[in-house]
C-alpha cells in the first residue's frame, strides 16, 4: 500500500509538471511575435521613415534638444531599452526570488510591452519620439519578461526533463513567428487589395504582435503557480535584495563568484551567443549590400530561417537526449562556423544560394540557444533562478555589442562585407574552446544541482 501510495504521488507530481510545461511553452508562443514581427522585420524601416519626416533639412531629429540623424534613430532607441532593462532586471530577478511572486511579476511585464507595441498603431505622420518611447518601453518589458519566464525552467522540468522542455518552448516560440509573420506578410504584400495604405499595413502588423502577445499570456498565467520562498534573513539580505538595479547586478555577480564554473560557462555563452546575435541582426545588411538581394527574398529568408529553426530545436533536443547537451552545443559552434565560412563565398545575385546559407542558420539557430539556456539552468543555485537568469538575459541582450563593433570596425578597414561576415568566425571558434574547458558535471554539483545522466 505504501508503494502505490508512493507511485500515485510520483503520478501526481509528474503530471502537474507536464501542466505546468504546456503552460510555459504558450509564453514563447505569445512573446516571440514581437521579436519576429516587430523588431526583424517592420519598425526598423518604419521607424525610420517617420524619423526622416520629422528631421530638419539637414536630416536631423531633435530629441530633448539633442540632434540625432534621423537613419540612427532606431538603433539608439534600442540601446536605451537595453540600459533599462539593464537596470530593471536584476531588481525584479532578485524580488522575484525573495517574494516568490515571480507569476505576478512575468504578467505585469508581459502586458506593459503588449500594451506598448499595441500602441503601436499610433504611429504615423511624424511621430517619431511616440515610436521611440513605445519601443524602449516594449523592449525593455520583453527583456524583464523573458528572464522571469526562463527562470521557471528549473522549477517546472527535472534535470533530465530540461533540454527537452527548452527545447520545446523554442520551437513553440519560432512556430508562432512562422504563423503570424505570413500573415503580417501577406497583408503588407497585398495592402492595397484590402484597402490599405503601406503605411497603415505595417501599424496594423505591428499592433496585431502586441495584441498577440497579450492574449497568449493568459494561458501562461494560468498555467503556471508561484512558489513561496522564505524571506531573507537578516537586514543585510533585505537590503541587498531591494538595492537599485545595477548594485543587485554587482551582488549577483559577487554571489556568482562562489560558483566560479558557472561564470565560466556563462562567459563561454557570452562570447559565441554575441557572434549567433550578430550574424542574427547583420544577415540582411550581407544580403542587401553584399549580395545584392531584394527586400522580397530577405524576408523570405527570415520566415526560412523561423521554419527550419522548429525543427532544429527539436532535432538538436533529441541529440542532446544522446550525446549530452554540451557536446551538442559544441557540435553547433562548429556548425556556425562552417555555415560562416560557405557564407563568404556566397555568389551575388544569387538568391538560390542564400537560401541555402538561410536554411544552415535557421537549422542550428533554435537549438543552440534552447540546449544553453537549458545548460545553464543546471548551474543556477536552488532559489536564485531568477537573479541569475537576470545575468543570463543581460548576456543574451546587455552584452550582444562586440559582435557589431568587430562587423563594423572590419567593413570601415576592409570595405569588404565578406571580410566581415567572416571575421564573426572569431566568437564561435573563442566560445567553443572556453565551453570545452568547462567540466559541467562538477559544475553542476558544486551549484548544489542533481547531475542528469548525460549533459
């Protein structure tokens, strides 16, 4: 009897995870819309021209008094989002952890950026400053959003469960990319056969991501549950866990330095996740400037790239399951590389080929990024998952600038695109030998974390 009682519980246990998962998997479906949708493919143009009919005859925006060229609008805008976000995360990781709120917390910042890129639609005539403050708004809330959710990981999925279920919320977050950038596509192809200007298209496509992004949240909301944690002790604790963003960033990493294995790996990331973001944000300027490609196939290479990253989050879940999700990663760091390197000598004029270059990203895109947030979230101490997923994130998203300033610096001496698409090669090759130095079995002990059979 005590047996049955024992496997009922483990029955039970089991498939409150399961619940908890299907929940977590629809926030990746809501959100990733909004990467897709809204900062790929639309407002960067957008934005721009309504920057450029608003600057002054010598192409200039004012913004509180202080000239901006109009073109460099856009890229300031998401700079400062990132500052924000920058200073917001780590205080919400760490309140998170402390209260146990983190469900709270992940719907107020989901609907803050739903809300803001709902507004959106508003966004015409020369409204420029209306664009920027909706977009540092909605950046920096995906960025806060993003941190808490992957800080459930640990929590909903076993150390065996977890590159499976990461894996999967990946692959649920490029399906609904896929879904919606068709339709946003079709309606902006297509505007004036249902009566729309081009300019009322692209507001329409950027309102429905935020409308998208909210009503999906719901399911999330109702599917996960909080889990209370005790206060800290003493006040020391108290105020380090309410302290200002950046001085509870500085605290996580002074805490992290107990864990120095863990830092390791979360620099391994650092580097080679800088070189995927880079190659990410850099592939249309290749195409357009390099290859000379039009917008049509550019486009059609993204919605490629969110296809074929399904299955390779999925696929790269199953070798992961087999081989252990170090060794997969590092097997998609050579990937990257390779991919790189035929990019290089791409032929011009070539769509065909580019294609094919967009199909190699799109197959190892998802998985590297599912298996190391997966990965790391083996090196977390129990009951900080949150704080230091907020790290995680600022790597992901804080730290992604090198990348660019290698891509720029190397065009600016070379003048040669290939030669800087090529010199990304750097970050994986870098990446790879600094998380083939990490022995994450004892890394996982030493953060107090059951280790999985294969990682």
């Amino acid at each position: 009897m005590g047996t049955d009682t024992v496997r009922t519980e483990a029955a039970d246990e089991a498939a409150g995870r399961r619940r908890e998962q299907r929940g977590w998997y629809f926030y990746d479906w809501a959100v990733s819309v909004y990467s897709t949708s809204v900062l790929t493919v639309f407002l960067g143009p957008y934005l721009t021209s309504v920057a450029e009919k608003a600057a002054d005859a010598d192409g200039f925006v004012h913004p509180l008094g202080i000239p901006v060229r109009a073109g460099s609008f856009f890229a300031y805008s998401v700079s400062l989002s990132v500052i924000l976000a920058v200073v917001v995360m780590p205080l919400v990781g760490a309140a998170a952890d402390r209260t146990g709120r983190k469900k709270g917390l992940l719907g107020a910042a989901a609907y803050v950026g739903a809300t803001a890129t709902a507004g959106m639609f508003f966004l015409d005539g020369d409204r420029y400053l209306l664009g920027g403050l909706l977009l540092i708004v909605a950046n920096a809330a995906q960025s806060v959003s993003m941190m808490l959710y992957n800080s459930y990981l640990p929590q909903i999925a076993t150390a065996e469960e977890r590159d499976a279920v990461s894996s999967r919320g990946w692959a649920f977050g490029y399906a609904a990319g896929s879904l919606v950038l068709v339709v946003n596509l079709v309606l902006y192809t297509a505007h004036d056969s249902f009566g729309l200007s081009e300019g009322m298209a692209v507001r329409v496509c950027l309102a429905s991501a935020g409308l998208w992004w909210g009503a999906f949240t719901l399911v999330p909301l109702r599917g996960l549950r909080d889990r209370r944690t005790a206060a800290p002790e003493g006040a020391a604790k108290a105020k380090e866990a309410t302290s200002p963003g950046l001085r509870q960033l500085a605290a996580t990493v002074r805490d992290m330095r107990r864990h120095p294995l863990t830092l390791s790996f979360l620099l391994a990331y650092l580097i080679y996740n800088d070189g995927i973001q880079t190659v990410i944000s850099q592939a249309s300027v290749y195409g357009s400037q390099e290859l000379g490609l039009g917008q049509s196939t550019l486009i059609g290479a993204v919605l490629l790239v969110q296809v074929l990253a399904v299955a390779g989050a999925l696929g790269m879940g199953l070798l992961a399951r087999l081989y252990g999700a170090k060794r997969t990663i590092l097997g998609s760091l050579v990937a990257w590389t390779l991919t790189l390197s035929a990019g290089y000598f791409l032929p011009a004029h070539a769509p065909v080929w580019f294609f094919v270059l967009a199909s190699g990203i799109g197959l190892v895109l998802g998985g590297s990024q599912a298996l190391s947030r997966s990965l790391f979230s083996h090196l977390v101490p129990p009951g900080k998952e949150a704080e230091y997923f907020s790290a995680y994130e600022m790597s992901d998203r804080g730290m992604s600038w090198l990348g660019p300033l290698l891509f720029g610096i190397t065009f600016q001496l070379t003048g040669s695109y290939r030669d800087a698409i090529i010199s990304l090669v750097a970050f994986f090759v870098i990446g790879f030998a600094l998380l083939a130095r990490v022995p994450v079995g004892r890394a996982i002990r030493d953060a107090g974390n059951p280790v999985p059979e294969r990682i």
